[in-house]
C-alpha cells in the first residue's frame, strides 16, 4: 500500500521524479490521451458544449437539496433503497450491513472513487468479505496493494513490463508483456468472478434525478457484469453527480469521453433504472444507492462550491505539467492534478494537506481542458488565500512576503532589497544546484531603472 | 506616440538587456516614452502565494506609480501584463474607487508583443534576423492575455529568420514564479522536458516574451549543454534594426 501523505508532497514529488518507468509511462499515456483528446474535439463544438454541460452542472448545484429528494422518490418508486451517508464512516458501515444481512462473502467492484476516497475496500475486508476489483486498471492496482494514480486510468504509472510481471507472481501465469494476452488473462480470472460474487458494487458517472436512474460509463464491461449478474448490487456515489433528467445527459454523453480518454463515446453506456422486476430480462433483484456527503454540502456554501461541477474526467490531470511529471501518488489522497488539489484541501481540511496547494504554476491548461469550465486555476489560488489565513504558510515565506509588501511601495527599499540579494548571490548560489539563486543568472551590477533618464 | 515603459522587476535586476532593446525599438519606430521612476513590482509573487494585502499594496503602489496619465503602458512581460490586466480589476472588486483606477490602469497595458503588433503594426516593416528559431509560448500571455499570434507575427517577419514551431509549445515551462523556489525538483523535471522540445526543433535560438521563462529555460538548456541560445522577444527583434 502506498502510504504516501498530502504534507509530503515534496518528498514523494521528487522520489518519483527519480522513477525512470512512471515518468515514461506517465509522459507516453498523458500525450496519448491529449493528442486524442484534441481530434475527438474536433467533431463537436466545445466551446459550446461546455457552456452548456457547465450551465447544467450549476443549475443542479444551485438546487441540489431539491435534485437529491427528487432523485430519490424517483428511484425508491423505481424499486432501489436510496441512503443517505453523511461522511464515509456512515457510508463505509451502511454497505457492510447490507452485505452482511445478505449473508455475502464476495463481492465483484466496479470503478468507483467515492468508495476509495471512503477507503471501502479496506473497511470490507477487515468485515471479513472477499473484495475484487474488475476494472482492469483497479484490478492490477489491486494485486500490487497499490491506489489508484489517476481518477480514470488507475494504473497509468504502470507499464506493460510491471503488469506482465505482477500477473506472473500474483496468479501464477507465464511471464508477457503482450497487453492483449495480459487482458485474456484478467478476463478469465474475472470471469470467475462475476459469475460467483454474491453481490456487486459500482459507482456511477450521474445519477438522473427525474428517473431515479443511474449511469455509467465504461469501457470493459465490467460495469454491466457487477451491476447484472449478482443478485444484490450497491451502487455508492456522491451528492453532485446529479444531472436533472435523461435529456440532460447526451451533452454528457459527448464531452465525458473526449475529455477523459479521447474517445468519441465509451464502449458501455449503462442506464440502470430500479431492480430487476418479474419478466426482466437484467438487472440486480436487489438494489441500494448510497449518496454519500462528505464535506460536499459545506464545499457548496463556500467560494470553491464550482469544484462540485466536476465530472471526473481526468482532463485537468492529463494536461497538468505538475501531473504528469510526478503521477498521482504524490498527491498523497484519492485525488491528484488540478481537480485533486481543490477537492483535498477542502474535502480534508488545509492541515492534512496545505502543500498540495504549491502543486501548481498556476499555468491555467487545466481550466482550458475542463469540461464544465471549473475555474480551478482561480480555485488554487484561493486556496493559496486560505493557507495563509488558516496559518499554514511558512514563517520565512510570510516574513519574506511582509518585507516584499513593505518594499514594493517604495522604489528606495525595493532597489536596496535588489542590491542585498545581488550583494548575497554568490553565497546562495553555493549553497547549491537546486536552490533558486543557483538556477537564476547573476544580478546585474547596474539595474535597468538607473539605465533610464 | 507616448507611451509609459514598465520595466518589471526581472529586468531590473537580470535582463536589463532586454529593458535596453525595448528602448531601442521605441527609439526605431518613433515611440516616445518616460520611465516612471516610483515603478517596482507588480505585486505578482504576493498574489499568487496567497498574500492579498501585499499585492493589493503593490497594485497601489504601481497605480500610482503609473497614474494620472492615459498613455498606454508596455511591459516586456505576458505574466506582469496579465497580472495588471486582470488581477489588479479582481483584488479591487470590493471597492468602487480603487476599482475605477484598477480597471483605468488596466485598460492602457500592453504586454510588449501586442503592443507591436496591434498597435504599431511593426510586424508589416522590414525587419531582418537570421538563423532558425523557435518559440515557446508563455502560460500567461497564452492563456490570460490571449496573445497567441502576436509574438509569432512578429517573428515571421523577421526577414532570414526560419520559424521552427516547437511542439507543446504552450506546456508550463515549469517556472511559475515561486513554483520554482518551492518545488524546485518538480520545477527543474518539468523545465528539462522543455529543454528537450526545443533541442529536438534543431533550432539555434529560442525566444518568447517573458524573462522568467526564458530564464527557466536557458538553466534547463545550460544543464543539458545545450548551445541553443535564448532570446527575448524584444532583443531579437532589436537585433535587426
């Protein structure tokens, strides 16, 4: 298990920097998905689609009490359970005793983050049932004990060498480092499982409030076999993931993909709506929905409450210099890149995590790639704001910041504060290869102001 | 013409190299321009660190500093442009007043490349140069200021100069102010990933509008032993006249 945390983001930044195979992997599937991302954009209009997507995911923010109580009439009328799961403890504990008055043993789990960021698996298997992860990315990270490093393509730090060579060790297969037969492999072993699983767990990409249905996307198919072929399944996803109706959600349909993989539409679109009734041909007998909260109803009073437009995507990582240079782990929470650091500051408060908050050059791709235009570029920097109110910078940053506040008003102090640094760079230049001074050229002897009339 | 020339803090201390080619192409193009000598910073390390009551000094500061005047202001800069431009109306929006003389200030700055090109059109003189460049576009006056045909009209102008597009050419340069001083590891990876975009162009020079980039960059390139040269905008332009 990866045990890396948010306050040493330095550290596992430039531990990972020294990782040779993540930054190759990382630079190949983050230019992969960009160069796709750009020609899968070009069929549509994006700039308008996300005008609209954005408009949407706003409209449901301004009214989500009222979207959450219709979205759940809809679906208890449709034959779901809908709870409610005010943090992840509650969340964490409603599954285990649906499981367990189910008298499950096994369960096969669709790709969800809502339940990495509840740390679902772990509180299951300390309940004693048997968790298997079936989205091939969640299943690789799964037998290395390792947690998802980006929100869509979980095991994009890996390369085909480590995959082929974990299958080899954990399952007992011959060595390749062919994806194909790799693949054929996690099928078969998967196979297996879906088809004996007592009960199946997913997430949702929305949840559609005038039907109470649920929607997912996915490439493998695996969404459908967990959430069809056991007889009980619970789906957990969060308060936002709303939209208000079926005719809402081809705009989705649209941006979701290209933004997240390039693709013009994923494999599987899933619209679940309610159990399985007498003479149906699919779907689970018995169905429960989590919504779990978790911070988000605080996040939606705030001034950052347009995070929770956020789709999940994974555009904003992709084109993230920060990102793609240090992977997901970094980040040392279940979310990493732009969107990762708006949501863990506020989803874990500023002391568990202020340093993310430097994890950005504040370059603002991530606000160009985003699908509902989440200003995150402007949504870091107030965090920034926050760091400091809450006490969280640094004293020599806020002391040298006092100083720069009372020099840059007067051109006397700010040249004198010039020509110090200038006075001291040789010795800060000694200091080091990776300290600033070492990076910037020597300050000239005579500044440009007393080059001028 | 009379125009305001802001400096910035870079070229102060750094590059008065490039300070002294602005003035040149001033000089050129018949460009009259006074120096206000109360300039500083434009408050930018404040703001993007999080320290709202610094920068909002500095932005008074530089408002009064480049007041009372309604000559356009030129900076050699995208990122001091943007913050003037855009951050200086936010920091004030609270304030009636102080946002009157925010958005007044606003509205005469103009980062260097825009200046040229929309307003003195200096892209459809004869200009010369030489050699193959290539450009590397800055995140803020990319991205904030929306100058992204500027810089290159003026460098396909330069009669002798072959443009050699840079791939990537917006991607962070990993720069970032004090991105670079906070996370230095982080800064250097992403700024040698950069180097290896341009040395792949084949190009002997590369140019753009703001020193801290450029500076980034040349430390990323001096680390790989690279002798691809790195140029500001204003000084390649310079060269030619």
């Amino acid at each position: 298990m990866n045990r890396q945390t948010s306050l040493d983001f330095r550290t596992n930044a430039a531990s990972a920097i020294k990782d040779a195979a993540l930054r190759k992997a990382m630079r190949n599937a983050t230019d992969t998905f960009g160069t796709k991302r750009t020609v899968a954009m070009e069929s549509v209009d994006f700039s308008a689609l996300r005008e609209k997507a954005s408009a949407i995911r706003m409209e449901v923010l301004d009214n989500l009490p009222a979207y959450i109580a219709h979205f759940t009439t809809q679906a208890t009328q449709a034959g779901a359970n809908v709870h409610r799961a005010a943090d992840a403890a509650a969340a964490n504990s409603i599954i285990a005793d649906i499981l367990r008055s189910n008298n499950v043993r096994m369960v096969a789990k669709g790709k969800s983050m809502i339940s990495e960021e509840t740390h679902l698996n772990a509180h299951l298997e300390k309940e004693g049932f048997e968790i298997v992860e079936t989205d091939l990315g969640e299943y690789i990270i799964q037998l290395e004990g390792e947690t998802p490093s980006h929100i869509i393509v979980p095991a994009i730090h890996k390369n085909r060498q480590q995959v082929g060579r974990l299958f080899a060790d954990r399952l007992g297969v011959d060595y390749s480092e062919d994806p194909q037969v790799l693949t054929k492999i996690a099928r078969r072993v998967l196979r297996e499982k879906f088809l004996t699983a007592d009960a199946g767990i997913s997430g949702a990409n929305f949840a559609l409030a005038d039907s109470g249905s649920l929607v997912i996307f996915t490439n493998e198919g695996n969404g459908r076999m967990v959430t069809s072929v056991p007889p009980l399944h619970i789906a957990i996803l969060s308060i936002e993931k709303i939209l208000p109706s079926l005719a809402d959600l081809p705009t989705f349909m649209r941006l979701l993909p290209r933004s997240a993989t390039g693709q013009m539409i994923t494999s599987y679109v899933s619209i679940l709506t309610g159990n399985r009734k007498a003479g149906d041909a699919t779907g689970a007998r018995e169905l429960h929905i989590v919504l779990l909260d978790n911070g988000r109803s605080g996040i939606l009073k705030g001034d950052c409450r347009e995070i929770l437009k956020c789709i999940r995507c994974g555009a904003c990582m992709n084109v993230c210099p920060v990102y793609r240079t240090v992977g997901g782990h970094a980040y040392g929470w279940t979310y990493p890149g732009p969107m990762g650091i708006v949501l863990t500051t506020l989803l874990t408060g500023m002391a568990a995590s202020h340093p993310l908050v430097d994890a950005s050059t504040l370059c603002g791709a991530c606000n160009d790639a985003c699908p509902v235009k989440v200003p995150l570029q402007e949504m870091i920097l107030r965090q920034r704001i926050r760091r400091v109110s809450e006490g969280f910078s640094p004293a020599s940053v806020s002391m040298g910041m006092h100083l720069f506040g009372l020099a840059v008003k007067s051109p006397l102090l700010f040249s004198t504060g010039e020509r110090l640094a200038g006075r001291f760079w040789s010795v800060l230049r000694s200091a080091g290869g990776e300290n600033v001074a070492g990076r910037l050229p020597l300050p000239t002897k005579l500044p440009f102001s007393r080059r001028m009339p | 013409m009379h125009v305001q020339l802001f400096g910035t803090c870079l070229v102060n201390t750094f590059f008065p190299g490039v300070g002294e080619a602005v003035v040149r192409i001033f000089n050129r193009f018949g460009v009259e321009f006074s120096f206000p000598k109360e300039q500083t910073c434009c408050g930018q390390p404040a703001y993007n660190a999080g320290y709202i009551p610094e920068a909002k000094g500095a932005a008074e500061h530089f408002i009064s500093a480049f007041g009372g005047s309604n000559d356009l202001i030129v900076t050699p800069s995208g990122s001091c442009a943007a913050m003037v431009k855009h951050h200086y109306p936010e920091l004030f929006r609270d304030d009636p007043v102080k946002l009157q003389a925010a958005e007044q200030v606003a509205g005469r700055v103009y980062e260097l490349s825009q200046f040229l090109v929309n307003v003195l059109k200096v892209h459809e003189t004869d200009l010369t140069g030489s050699g193959r460049v290539t450009y590397h576009s800055s995140c803020h006056l990319t991205r904030t200021l929306g100058a992204t045909q500027e810089p290159l009209a003026l460098i396909q102008a330069l009669r002798g100069v072959e443009f050699v597009p840079m791939p990537d050419a917006t991607r962070c340069c990993g720069f970032g102010g004090l991105f670079m001083a906070k996370l230095p590891e982080i800064s250097m990876a992403i700024a040698d990933d950069k180097a290896e975009s341009i040395i792949a162009t084949g190009a002997d020079t590369v140019t753009g509008c703001d020193c801290g980039c450029l500076m980034n960059i040349a430390d990323a390139l001096g680390k790989r032993g690279s002798s691809v040269k790195v140029k500001h905008i204003a000084e390649l332009v310079a060269e030619g006249l």
